[in-house]
C-alpha cells in the first residue's frame, strides 16, 4: 500500500469587511485597487490581475501537476468592531481540491471495458413462411386477404 503525503491547505484569500447594510444592499465589499489576496502557503500578496501569477508559482504548480482542480468557497468570521463597521469579515477563497475518485473504479480502462456489454438475445424461427422470390409475391394480390381464412390459420 502506498502512501500518499498529505498536502497543506493551498488557497488565495481575500478579505471583505462588512458594510453595515443587509440585502439586497452589499453586505462586504472591498476596494478593487487596494484588495490583495493572501497565499494561505507563502503568505505573499497578489492583487486581482496577479492570479494567474499565483497560479504559476512552483508551490501552486506542484498541486496542478498532482491533478488538483480550483474551487471557490467564503465563509464569515467575526473581527474587530470599529466606527465603520461592526466587524464581520467575509473571507472568500480560491483553493486547490484533490478531485474526487470512486472508490474501485479504474479510470485507465478502455470504455469497451467499463460499459456493460448488450448479451445476444436468442432467435426463435418465425412461423410464417415468407415468399422466397419475387414471382411468388406477385402471385397474390394484397387484396386477396381473407379474415375468416386468417383466423382457422390462427386456431
């Protein structure tokens, strides 16, 4: 059995600090121009143009190439209260995920492998005769049809 190491948390932060308003007002903001987010591995800042810096650096690298996928998330925490707001932050996040994988399931196999394959269903030989040429269809005429005749055939 193999182990695998465990990977810290790696995510982009950005801090919103409430604004004392309720929906369907803006709730958090943050200024375009000063926000920056904060790498939860070293600590640096980017700003909003900065993210596919981020996303080359050789930390966040090592993720992507272990098959990681981005996802957002926010969650509220209670700061310090001052004269502009009453200290309720939303801190939104740009994190790397370990994609999900079914247990048992083998993602190399070829498609032929994993789908269920359709069982031949036997033939019963059918009791009608059909004409074998075409001089024996036009022997009859489809107005010949006999109900009567149809139904003794039947039983």
């Amino acid at each position: 059995m193999t182990q695998q190491k465990q990977m810290p948390f790696c995510g982009l932060t950005l801090k919103m600090y409430s604004t004392g308003n309720q929906a369907p007002k803006m709730e958090y903001q943050a200024s375009s121009n000063k926000a920056q987010f904060q790498c939860t591995l070293t600590k640096r800042m980017y700003g909003i143009f900065d993210l596919q810096r981020w996303l080359n650096s050789p930390e966040v690298q090592e993720y992507v190439r272990s098959g990681h996928l981005l996802k957002w998330g926010g969650k509220t925490e209670q700061g310090d209260a001052n004269q502009f707001n009453n200290g309720m932050q939303l801190m939104v996040t740009c994190y790397m995920v370990k994609p999900f994988q079914k247990k048992g399931t083998n993602f190399a196999k070829p498609i032929g492998q994993t789908m269920p394959q359709a069982t031949p269903m036997a033939r019963e030989p059918m009791d009608d005769q059909l004409p074998q040429s075409e001089v024996e269809w036009a022997k009859e005429s489809p107005t010949d049809f006999n109900p009567d005749q149809y139904e003794q055939e039947l039983g």
